[in-house]
C-alpha cells in the first residue's frame, strides 16, 4: 500500500519523467492482478485525468493501467472506474487521431462490455461512436467492441445498417482475396464473421 501511495504522488504530480516511470510500474501491478480495486480507487482519478490531456504518452501509459486493471474482471474494479466516469473520457478518446490511443481505448472499452453490466444511454452513445468510424483501417479491437454490442439484438435497431454490413463485407473480402499476402488476417475476420452473424440473426435481418 505504501508503495502505490507513492505511485500515486508522482503521477499526480509534475515531473513528466517520474510521472512515466509511474505509469509503467502501475501498469506492471495492474497486470500482476493484485489488489486491482486498490489501484483503481488510488490512481483511477489521475488516470482519467491524463486521457484528456495534452500529452500523448501520459495519455497511452495511463490506457495501457486501464487496460490491465479492466481486464482482471473484478467487479468491483470495474464499478470503481464507472463511478469515476471513466467512460466518458474513453469515448472522447476513441474519437481521436491518434491511433495508439484509439486502439487502446477500445481495448478497455471491450473490457468493460464483457465485465461490467454497461447499459442504457452508455450503451447507445458507444453504438453510434463505434458505427460511425467502422472502415477498412480500423483498430481490433473496435471490431470486437462492435461483435460485443452486436450480441445485444436490443442494440441492432442502432447497430443495423446497409452500410455497416457493406464496410465489413469490404473488408473482409479485401482480407481474403486482395492483400499482398495470401493468408487471411485472422485477428481482422473473426470479429468480422461474428458480427455479421449476430447481424443476420437478429430482427434487421428480414428487412
């Protein structure tokens, strides 16, 4: 406990290089899967501060310990960071330019889809963000947030569109017959094939 406490200091504090060197040990006890309610109570604040903040790799360092504390599947950690809106800033950041960040939201988004009980206006408001940026270069895991959201069929009335269904069939096809190499990327279709599948399962498919 002593030695998050002083973890926290630094990254709350103004020495960017101390804040780094931080970050990459918070990420380090993140993945260990020890206490990881504790840390999110400590340094969640913190760390969604620097997800809307100027700096890029602060930004991506506190993603990569949100990253791994989402991914222990602990409830309470997860209920934790909602309750210090974490969501809202992730879904701001999911609409960036920057690519690293991009992915590494989706990434604790997804996370929060499979362990946590999202629902409501959070739900809506990440359909429509994940539809409208859906293209050929994509982020992974986006396509497995989407896959997630489209396991909902309350969520298809938002999720279903001709052109979602058509970009994904794009870049599938471009997977299988037209890239230089020959081998399917199989990271890009399987979430592709399962969504179209919940796609076609659900009430939108009969229109």
């Amino acid at each position: 406990d002593g030695c998050l406490h002083a973890l926290v200091g630094l990254i709350s504090g103004s020495d960017w290089n101390k804040q780094i060197l931080a970050l990459y040990c918070l990420a380090n006890l993140a993945a260990s899967d020890t206490k990881p309610v504790n840390i999110a109570r400590s340094s969640g604040p913190y760390l969604i501060t620097h997800l809307s903040g100027s700096n890029t790799q602060l930004c991506e360092l506190s993603c990569s310990v949100l990253v791994n504390l989402t991914m222990s599947g602990d409830n309470q950690t997860q209920r934790v960071l909602l309750d210090q809106e974490i969501f809202p800033n992730l879904l701001l950041l999911a609409q960036s330019d920057n690519n690293n960040t991009k992915e590494l939201s989706y990434q604790v988004m997804y996370n929060l889809l499979t362990h946590s009980d999202l629902e409501g206006e959070s739900l809506n408001s990440l359909t429509e963000v994940v539809t409208s940026q859906v293209d050929r270069k994509c982020p992974i895991h986006q396509l497995w947030v989407l896959f997630s959201l489209s396991s909902n069929q309350m969520l298809h009335g938002t999720l279903y569109s001709p052109r979602l269904v058509d970009t994904l069939v794009q870049v599938a096809t471009y997977e299988i017959f037209q890239k230089c190499d020959s081998r399917p990327l199989v990271k890009v279709l399987t979430p592709i094939v399962r969504i179209l599948g919940n796609l076609a399962a659900g009430p939108g498919s009969v229109e």
